[in-house]
C-alpha cells in the first residue's frame, strides 16, 4: 500500500516548489541585471546612429581594432603615466588628422622633378589652432605635428566655486582670427559647457560658427546634444559619444593627479 501526503499536504508542497523557483527566478534576474547595466553603460554610439541624432557636423573615428584599443588603454585605470600619454598621443594625432579633413581644400597643379604637372590639392589660407587650456593644450603638439607653422591662440574657462558657472578669464587669439578657420581643441566634453563659451568668446572676435571645427576626444551624449542645438552649423570630431567620460585625462596627461 502506497503512503503520501493527503491531497492539502500535496498542494502545499506544489505552492512551496512554486515559490521556491518563483525566487530562484527572482535572484538569477537580480544577478544578472549588474551585467545588463554594465554591458549597455560600455556601449557607445555607432557613426550612424550619430548621423541620425545629431545631424552631418557631428563626426566620429571610424571605430577599428586600433582605435578601439587607444580608448581602452586611456580609459584602464592601471594604465602608468607613460603609457597614458603616448597613447593619448597617439588618439590625439588620429583626431586631429580627420580633422585636418574638415578644412576646406583649393586646386592646386604642381610640375614633379620629371617635368610632368600633377593636380593636387592645398589649404586654403588662413587656418589656426585654439586650445581650451588646460587639457587642449595635450593637443597642441600633435597640430604642430601636422600643420608646422600653425598660429595657435588660447582660451582659459574656468567655473565659479559657488555657481559651477563657466566663465571665460583669459583669451588670446591672433589679430586675424576672424578670417580664418579655427581648429578648436578640448579633449574631454562632459556636459559642454565649456566649449559653449569659447565658442561665444570666438564669435565675439569675428570667427563664423561655421568656421569652427571642435577636435575633440572623448564626447557624451549629453554635451553633444547641447553644443549641437547651439551651434548646429559647427563641425564636430570626437572618437567616440560614451555616457562616461575620462575626466581624469587631464591630470594623468601632465601628471598632476
């Protein structure tokens, strides 16, 4: 003769299993929702999704393996000064390339050594860097680099210690600024709020918006948004658009940190 439970005690054992996978359900997903969050925190915008949100003066790096690896090198924490800089370097000249490739470009035919003429291209005249001090200044190099005999002008934005409020206390530029195109450089955009008033101190010398181009590093989705709804017809270069920024790029750059 088969002994069990009577049909209540069957019942209870049943609601008892229930509940016991109803939690084990509860705690696999509570586990596993870290990773979700970690996993979608590390994801960064795709060139076309920037194109669809932000407009055509927005641009980013084209993501390969290489680039990909200057950004986690930056980005690791147990990475040493050394390193840190030469790899920055390293992003910084690649930024500041494709910048160079937003500058407007005239014909211009040249005869080589053998007498044959080859149609080229050049500058137009009257180009010149502007570093937001003092992490803009990382970028002044890698623009000499590329451009030897470049003017660069400076501006120094610093925010009020009660208000946060960004405020403009030092600019040089060259006398002509206004009639030339501005290389604008600022690594690390976290809010943009920044960039907004070095923009406005280069208007008020006579540079057009859209003669401005922003070489920049490391940009969130939140500052692009507010530098592009204010100055939709300036150009924009950044690595990549990331929820997180490296702030520290300009302590551990010059070594301050």
């Amino acid at each position: 003769m088969c002994t069990g439970g009577s049909p209540s005690s069957n019942g209870s054992q049943a609601e008892e299993s229930s509940e016991n996978d109803n939690q084990q359900e509860q705690r696999s997903s509570t586990e596993q929702e870290p990773e979700q969050i970690q996993s979608t925190a590390i994801v960064s915008c795709t060139p076309e999704e920037v194109l669809a949100d932000y407009g055509e003066n927005i641009k980013l790096l084209t993501l390969n393996s290489q680039v990909a690896e200057l950004l986690t090198i930056i980005r690791d924490k147990n990475t040493t000064r050394s390193d840190f800089k030469f790899y920055a370097d390293r992003l910084i000249r690649l930024v500041i390339e494709e910048s160079l490739n937003q500058l407007p470009y005239t014909d211009c035919d040249v005869e080589t050594p053998t007498g044959a003429i080859y149609e080229g291209l050049k500058y137009r005249s009257g180009n010149c860097g502007v570093s937001i001090i003092r992490s803009g200044e990382a970028m002044e190099q890698g623009l000499r680099d590329c451009c030897r005999s470049i003017r660069i002008g400076k501006i120094l934005v610093e925010s009020d210690a009660n208000t946060h409020e960004a405020r403009v206390v030092y600019a040089r530029f060259p006398d002509d600024i206004g009639s030339r195109q501005v290389l604008l450089m600022y690594p690390i955009m976290s809010t943009g709020n920044t960039v907004l008033k070095a923009v406005n101190v280069l208007r008020e010398h006579g540079v057009p918006e859209k003669c401005i181009i922003l070489s920049n590093l490391f940009c969130t989705p939140a500052a692009a948004r507010t530098v592009v709804t204010a100055f939709p017809k300036m150009k924009i270069l950044t690595s990549e658009l990331h929820p997180v920024a490296p702030n520290h790029f300009g302590q551990k750059y010059f070594g301050t940190d």
